[in-house]
C-alpha cells in the first residue's frame, strides 16, 4: 500500500473523516517534523491511544524529511547510484554488441566467437537484464518524482518570495495613502500667505493685524445684519398683509405699508444686481477619474452657460398656477377670520388590543419622575463642556486609574454605562503624555456608530477639528490623518492595520472597548494584542467592559488586575407582560402609542432584530400618526440599524423639539456605546438576529432568536442613563427567568471562519489550529475553513499563504468572493465582476413588491432577467440604472430600492480601490454578448457551492459535502425558477421552510473541473452528468446559443 492510501485509512480511522487536504497536511507536517515527538505534539487532534501513537511512529518512519542533513544524504544517494550505473554498464554490454553487429556487417573471427560464446548463456542474461530494466523503470521513477518535488519547492520557494515581496509594497501604500497635514513653505517672504503663516510666531504681527480682522468681522456682522433684518421686514409685510386683509386702514397705516413694500422690492433688486456677474467662468472638468470622458457632464457643461436661472418671481407656468390654487382650495375656511377654534381634548380609548404590564398604570403621570428629569436636564444644559466631564463618575478615579496603567501592562476596566469610560480615558492617557514620539493610542468599538459619535464628541470636548488630532476608521471611511493621535476604530479595522504593521509599533495604548459583546473580531484581537504584549512591555493594553464578568478577561491575560469604576445609573423599573405577546412587532407599536398619548414627556427607545422589522414599524407608526392628525403631539421617528447613512444615523442624537417626542427604532446597535439623551422609555421585545454557520452542512442561517439575560440588562439600562426610566419587556418574568440564556453565545463559535483564517494567516500565525482563543471555534470549524483555503489556493500543500491568499487578504469581504475577483484579471471582465459582487452585497433588498402593485412589481422585475441566471440579472439592473446616471426616478419605477442602489454603489467604490491596491487590473470584457468569461469567474471562487437537478427534477443535491437524501431547492425569486437547469451553481444557502439555493446561475461540470482540477475529479463528475438519470417523463432539450435547459 503506497503512503496516501496508508495516511488516508488511519485517517478515517481515527477521525472518522478522510479528505485529500487532510492527507496532504498531515504528511506536510511529518515531513517537516525534527522528532516524533514534535510530530506527536503537531497532530495533536489525534487520540491519545496506543494506537495512534504506533501511527505517529510509523508515520515518521515512513515519510522522508525535510530537516536531515541533505549533504550526507546526497553523498550517500550519489554513491549508490555510481555503483548501480556501473553494474547496469557492465550487464549491459551485450546490447552494444548487437549494435556493433548492425552497424558493421563484417565481423572478425574473434567477434564472432565472442558472440557465440554469449548465445550459450542467453537464458541467464535474459532474467538479468529483466530485473534490470525493473531496477531502471523504478529508479526512473523515483528520479521523476525527486524532479517534481524539487520544480514543486522551487515554486513554493518563488510564490513565497512574490507574497513577501506584495506585502511589502503594501506596507508603502499604506504609508502614501495617510493624509498628512502640510504647510505651504513655497511662498515668498513678502507675500501675502508668508504673512499671515507667520502671524502664529510673532505677536506684534498679531496686533498689528488686529484692526484688519475688525474690519472683516464687522462687514460679516453687517451682511448678516442685513439679511436678517430684510427677513424681519418681509415677514412683517407677510403679516400685515395676512392679519388686516380686508380691514379698513387708516392712511398713516396705508403709507407705511406702501413704504415697506417698495423698501423691500428695492432692497430685492439690488441684491439680485449684485449677485449677477457677466463674467467668464471656467467651466467643470468632465473627465472621470479613469480618464473617460462623461457625456451626460459634457453636455450640462456646455449649454449651462446659455440657459437662464429660473426664478420663481419672473414665470409662473399653468402648471404651477393651477397646484396653488388647488393648494388655496385645501386650506380655505368658512366663518370668521378671528374665531379662535377650540378642539376638544382627546382622550385615548384603551381598547381590547391594549398591552398590560405588571406593576404598570397608564394612566399615572409619575409627576416625581417628571419633576427629577426636568431638574436633571436644566442643570445638563448649564454646566459647560468641562463641567460635564468633572461629573462623569470617572473623574474621581482619575489618579488611581492613571497610576494603575502606569504599574501594569495589561488592565481590565469595568465601568457601568454612563460612568465616561469611552469618552474620558483616552483623553486621560493624551493628558498623561502617553502620544509622545509620534505614538497613537487607539480605541476600538464593536460598531460603526459608537465609532463615529465618540470621535465627534471627543474632538468637541478637546475643541479640535474632527479628523486632526482625534479621528475615526470605520470600513467606508477613513477620517484621519498625519496627526492623529487619539484614533477611534472599529475592531475589524485594527484587525486589518496588522496586515501592515503586525507589532502595532505606532500605537504606545490600545483600548478595546464594548468587549463583554464578544464579537468576532474583538476575539480575534485579544489572541493577536496578548501576543505582541510579550514582544513590546512598553504597549499598553486596556479591556474596557461594561459588565462585571471581567474575571475572564482577567485569567485569559495571565491574572491581569481588574479596575472597577462604579457608575451613576438612575433607577430603571422593570415591567414584565402579565400573558406572553404572539406579535412582538403589533404590541411593541401599540406599546408606543400608549406611552405616546398617556405620558407626557421622556423619549422611546425600542429594540428590534432587523432593518426589515424597524421599516415595518416605522411605516405603521407614520400611518397612526396621520390618522390621529392634531390629536396628538409630534411623534419623531429615527431608525437607526448598520446600513443607515452616517447623516441619517446622527439623527437620533439631534435634541427633541419642545412639545415633541422622539421614537428610536434600533436594532442592538444601541445597546452599549451611545448615549441617547432624552430617553426614559425602553421597549424590549426580548429577541435579536444571529447568524449561526454549520460547518458540515457549510450553510449559513441568520434566525431571529430570544436575547440573552446579558442583553435584556444592557437594554433596561438605556432607560436609566439620563434620569430615572422604565423599561417595558414584552415577555413574562417566568419566560426571563427560565427561557433566556444566561450570556450570549460568542460570534466566533457560531460563524464561519474562512475569512478570520486568512487573515490570521496573513498576519503570521501559521499554526491556527494553537492560536489562542479565548473561547476555542470547534475543531471542525477551523478544518472546514482551512479546507476550502486550500481549495481555493489561498494556502499550499505545506498549510502556508499563497500569494493568491495574501491578495485575497486585502479584500474584507468573503474568500469566495475574493477568489473571483481576482480571477476575473485572467478571463478580462473585472469591471463585470466586481459590479455583480457589490449587487450580490445587497441582493435580499434590491426589488420591492408592494401588495397594492404585485403584477407590476413582477412584470418589472421579469424584464430585467438575462440567460444564465441571477448574477447577470443584477448585473443587468446595475447596468441599466448608471446609463440612466444613477436616477431615483428610474428605480421607483422599476421598483427598485433606490437606497439599496446607492449601497451597492458604494461597495463597489470601494472594491475599485481595493483592487487597485491588491494589483488587480480593472478590465472590462471586450464582449458584452458572451457571457463565458464572467460564468467561469464565478465558478472560480463558488465551485463548492455546485448542484445537481435530482432524478425527480424538482429539487436538487449538492455534489460535494451533501448528504445523501437531502434536497436543495431553487429560491422563488430566482430566475432559474421552474426552470431547472441541470447543474447550477449558488451564492448563499438560505433555511426557510425548506433549503434554499439564492442568487443561483447556470453552470457546466466542464467549468468545476477546470476551476479546481484538485478538487473535483473527471471520473465524479462523470458519474453525476449521466444523462440516464434524467427523469424519463421529461424530455431536456439543450440549447447551444446560452446553454440553458428547456423542459417540455
């Protein structure tokens, strides 16, 4: 039995798995083994029985090594075959004679004698010369295989060094692309710009220009003297006109108003004189920045000189004539003009659907809690910046803190919410001196939001400019530069800056902060900062977490002490349902309405799983609003969830307006992080969105879960950060106490790990399997995703990074997704690709169908699908939607989600950028009509997700990694739907009430065989495409133009 069948039987032997990548890795890893002991320690997955140690010993008996001393070795193996070429020589002889004999016919005696003296022992040189040729055919393929060991390590060796070499030219990029902050020095001595420059340096210079500055000032505060008072006076004739229409004036009153009027209309002609110029201005560029020229801008260049500005004033078209009067007719009112119209209070009638609490009384004003918060805010909005931070509980622990930090390496600080940890430790270290020497100190947050608000306070509160000496990273944006030196980040961006600069050494501090949530990258980085502590005693490493399991944190860096700041929480009570709620969306807006009508003041801040739910009550509550009208007071709807814009996120921390009330929709974004001034009312419906991954099923399902008990106190505590609070759970104490998990399960152990590997790689942790988690992945987890990194040629025969992988590495995104990306350089259409990706991005979100307009909605939709599939669907409604210059018009009718548009065409900015840094070259493909190149582009990076129609044609199975009997069905939004190709490839499995394939495209096993040659064989694919097995009641006819199957 040769060696891989040998490796590959105690494989599945011990493991119960035997794959060919696991074959590989573990004769990889006995090759490079010293001892058997290291061998025993590196395939430490085995089983401690006698057994597999015997295997372990065999195996490194077995398997030739790499660390031997190559020079005795190689003069020992040249020495024997010296000695056995001259035993082959000298057996050999006799064919040289029987040459000689054909080439020279003419033999002397002693030829001839010679040779009949060899014919009497022919028999005997017959078997030798056999077990010769044996010998030789062995040894030439021995040498055969030494040769393609030696042209394989030398292409290791050779990849090895271009990944080396690409990462370097990384690191410059990443060092050309900070923005740096630079002075002007180019301007002469006596100009201008060298005079003010150096007014910061000279103080008589300072008061020498201090009569100019007034002068500046004061014409500034007359221009808005100016406008203002011409606002105050057309206001005042708006007024006089509207209040005394009709009435009799007397003529004082009558030459005054006149007066007015005509001062107005002058003052108007004169600024509409000033504002005019006939001067020639220089037109805008319209060259893109791929140097193409944009016709559309082209265009609006040129003639934008010759049309006029349209001025309401000067035209009014019958158009506009006729919707203000419409508009007149609508508010026209029959009686007096004085009568002051009285309305009647609206009482709230509390019907059936009405939701009770526990320990709750709607109709109680809580006056007590009312007159502490109006206190508590009138005494917020006195104190200044500095007064504020004074009050923050931290600030009594200022010293003690800062001496800690200064004793200790590594600390772990747990503060309560509200207690200024986010905000004020960062600006306690700068304050220290710990940015000295170009040093950064760097603060990381689980979300974009906390991210972005935090640096904006921070940078307030320092009163500098955002992006200077305090700035954010998040994932579409940078705002940064040269002189940062306070740098709020998501994790997942810190995880990418060890790409570059894997010892941090720009960094004297590093905060992670939120880590009681235990996302993803927040594991990730307590294994990589808790190695490089060893490495630098001089980083300071600070866990910040807002919840008292900080003994963890502690036992995992070696016994680190525990800060404990004590927080200013207000009282929070708690209502439970008294009976459990079976639409937690319908009570959570029912609960709304009555805090809306019954109390009078505070904000609401309610919970939920998604942006699908947050737009659903959104829409509800719109629609309660316009149907009560003036019954009741403005209710402010925010939503705020991950891929709202950064402008609209902001909104929920704008101030309400007197007499309003404001409602925040969030997702569990707004747990932790950010304060929401106002909010007194928190509604908890007690469940959230997670994303589990089965590593043997390798699907994905994002399910709505109920909360952990973690969770449910962080979301009470929104209510108790400003004043006292209540928090409304709509679920009972029983189902809290006896339904809830304790603490939610850590990401990492319910995620797929592919991309966390290859980054992990990339960095320089070659051996994962050992990385130190602070809660270990399953085992099954990291083989899975090891696997398909091998699969996809992101790591070698040997387990290290390709330099394939280390460009898929600089992508944040999928492997498979970046796996095709790059491919799609070879098959000339990036340009398709990286369109169809940055769809595939928003996909679940791109059509909208509404119940009034369903037929429409599938009519347009239908008119968008394409041959092949759903890829070149979206990529046709991507390309359809630039030619109409990204217009908001065009995808409401086309329902389309115009703001799932706009995010997909950021995404794809940004993957233009990334592919210009990871050296992929933008082409786009030279034919549109053939649709080859981009299918096998996909392939490249998807070949696992590959199926098979089923012998009934209605359901399908995976080819690889499926198990038998379990079907797979084409997702009715697809365009493959009833259509049922023979073989399809998919982006994503979604579980419903059955398993879906989503965003599927037609496919031939040619294409699998030819993307990955080491994964699929010729023979498999083979037996699967056996036309046999088609269903015998349908008859499948393939068409040659798009290859597509018709069923009759």
């Amino acid at each position: 039995m040769d060696l891989r069948s040998w490796v590959s039987d105690n494989t599945l032997k011990f493991l119960g798995i035997s794959e060919r990548t696991i074959v590989d890795y573990i004769i990889a890893e006995a090759q490079t083994a010293r001892s058997k002991e290291s061998l025993r320690e590196k395939l430490s997955e085995l089983p401690q029985t006698p057994e597999a140690e015997k295997f372990i010993e065999d195996l490194y008996d077995r398997v030739p090594h790499k660390n031997t001393v190559k020079s005795s070795d190689s003069t020992l193996k040249r020495k024997r075959q010296e000695q056995e070429s001259k035993k082959l020589i000298e057996n050999t002889k006799s064919y040289k004679l029987v040459d000689i004999e054909e080439n020279h016919p003419k033999k002397s005696k002693r030829e001839k004698h010679l040779r009949k003296k060899e014919s009497n022992n022919d028999w005997s040189s017959d078997s030798e010369s056999k077990k010769d040729l044996k010998n030789v055919e062995s040894k030439s393929k021995d040498t055969e295989s030494e040769d393609e060991y030696v042209k394989e390590e030398e292409e290791r060796a050779q990849d090895l060094k271009e990944r080396d070499e690409f990462a370097i030219r990384m690191k410059k990029k990443d060092k050309e692309r900070t923005k740096k902050v630079v002075e002007d020095r180019s301007s002469k001595a006596g100009s201008e710009t060298a005079r003010r420059r150096n007014l910061a340096d000279d103080a008589d210079a300072r008061r020498n220009v201090l009569p100019e500055i007034r002068e500046r000032s004061r014409q500034t505060y007359l221009k808005d003297r100016t406008d203002k008072q011409l606002q105050m006076l057309e206001l005042g004739v708006l007024d006089e006109e509207t209040f005394f229409k009709g009435e009799k004036l007397s003529k004082r009153e009558r030459k005054d108003l006149e007066l007015k009027k005509e001062t107005l209309r002058l003052t108007k002609e004169r600024l509409n004189l000033s504002l005019k110029t006939d001067d020639y201005s220089m037109p805008e560029d319209y060259i893109t920045e791929k140097g193409k020229i944009d016709k559309k801008r082209k265009e609006s260049v040129l003639y934008q000189r010759y049309e006029e500005e349209r001025d309401q004033n000067k035209f009014v078209t019958e158009q506009d004539q006729w919707e203000q009067n419409q508009i007149v007719k609508s508010q026209l009112k029959v009686g007096a003009q004085d009568r002051v119209k009285d309305e009647e209070d609206y009482n709230y009638v509390f019907d059936d659907n009405a939701i009770e609490f526990l320990d709750w009384n709607w109709k109680s004003k809580s006056k007590d809690d009312e007159i502490i918060a109006k206190i508590d805010e009138a005494e917020r909005k006195a104190k200044s910046i500095e007064e504020v931070r004074k009050s923050l509980p931290i600030y009594a622990f200022h010293d003690q803190l800062l001496s800690a930090i200064n004793d200790y390496q590594v600390l772990v600080i747990v503060g309560e919410t509200g207690s200024g940890k986010t905000t004020q430790l960062p600006q306690y270290l700068y304050e220290a001196g710990y940015t000295k020497g170009n040093k950064k100190i760097g603060c990381t947050q689980p979300r974009r939001v906390a991210a972005m608000s935090v640096a904006a306070r921070v940078a307030d509160e320092m009163g500098v400019k955002l992006g200077y000496e305090v700035g954010y990273s998040i994932r579409f944006e940078d705002c940064t530069s040269d002189k940062t030196e306070l740098k709020y980040m998501t994790d997942g961006m810190l995880l990418r800056e060890f790409l570059t600069e894997p010892l941090l050494e720009s960094y004297s501090c590093l905060i992670i902060d939120e880590a009681h949530e235990r996302t993803l990258h927040t594991d990730i980085l307590f294994g990589l900062v808790k190695d490089i502590a060893r490495v630098r005693p001089d980083l300071k490493i600070l866990i910040s977490s807002a919840t008292l399991d900080a003994k963890k944190f502690s036992d995992y860096f070696d016994e680190a002490p525990i800060f404990n700041i004590p927080g200013k929480p207000y009282p929070v009570q708690v209502c439970y349902t008294k009976a459990p709620e079976a639409n937690y969306i319908s009570a959570a807006i029912t609960t709304v309405m009555q805090l809306h009508i019954s109390q009078k003041s505070g904000d609401i801040l309610v919970f939920l799983t998604g942006q699908d739910e947050i737009e659903t009550v959104q829409e509800s509550l719109q629609q309660t609003c316009r149907v009560l009208g003036s019954k009741i007071r403005e209710l402010i709807i925010c939503p705020i969830y991950a891929n709202l814009p950064p402008d609209m996120q902001s909104k929920i921390f704008e101030p309400t307006p007197p007499g309003a009330r404001k409602v925040i929709l969030a997702t569990n974004i707004a747990e932790t992080s950010i304060t929401i001034e106002g909010v007194t009312y928190v509604i908890d419906p007690g469940f959230v969105k997670q994303n589990n991954y089965s590593p043997k099923t390798r699907m994905e399902s994002l399910l709505v879960v109920p909360c952990s008990r973690a969770s449910a106190i962080q979301r009470a505590g929104r209510a108790g950060r400003v004043g006292p609070g209540h928090c409304f759970r709509l679920y009972t104490k029983h189902a809290y106490a006896n339904e809830l998990e304790e603490s939610t399960v850590p990401e990492i152990q319910r995620t797929n790990l592919g991309n966390v590997v290859l980054m992990l790689k990339s960095i320089g942790i070659h051996d994962v399997m050992r990385f130190e988690f602070l809660d270990p992945p399953h085992e099954q987890s990291l083989i899975s995703a090891l696997n398909d990194l091998y699969a996809l040629g992101a790591l070698n025969n040997h387990g290290e990074l390709t330099k394939l992988g280390r460009r898929m590495a600089e992508f944040p995104m999928d492997p498979f997704l970046s796996k095709s990306i790059i491919w799609s350089e070879k098959y000339n259409c990036t340009e398709e690709i990286i369109s169809i990706i940055s769809m595939l991005n928003v996909q679940s979100s791109v059509f909208y169908r509404p119940k009034d307009k369903k037929f429409h909605a599938d009519k347009a939709r239908q008119n968008f699908m394409r041959p092949g599939g759903d890829h070149f669907m979206l990529l046709n409604v991507w390309e359809q939607w630039v030619m109409t210059n990204y217009s908001m018009n065009w995808c409401y009718e086309n329902f389309i989600v115009y703001r799932s548009m706009t995010r997909a065409r950021d995404v794809r900015d940004q993957l233009v950028g990334l592919c210009e840094r990871a050296e992929v070259e933008l082409k786009p493909n030279p034919n549109s009509g053939d649709l080859l190149p981009i299918q096998k582009s996909i392939v490249s990076g998807f070949f696992m997700n590959s199926a098979r129609i089923s012998r009934f044609g209605e359901s399908y199975q995976k080819v690889k990694y499926g198990d038998p009997g379990r079907t797979i069905y084409v997702h009715p939004s697809s365009s493959l739907f009833q259509v049922n190709p023979k073989w399809v490839l998919f982006y994503e499995l979604v579980l419903t009430s059955k398993e879906y394939m989503r965003q599927a495209m037609e496919i031939q096993p040619e294409w699998l065989l030819e993307a990955a040659p080491y994964y699929y064989s010729k023979s498999e694919l083979d037996a699967l495409d056996d036309k046999k097995k088609m269903p015998k009641n349908r008859q499948a006819t393939q068409t040659s133009g798009n290859n597509a199957i018709t069923v009759i």
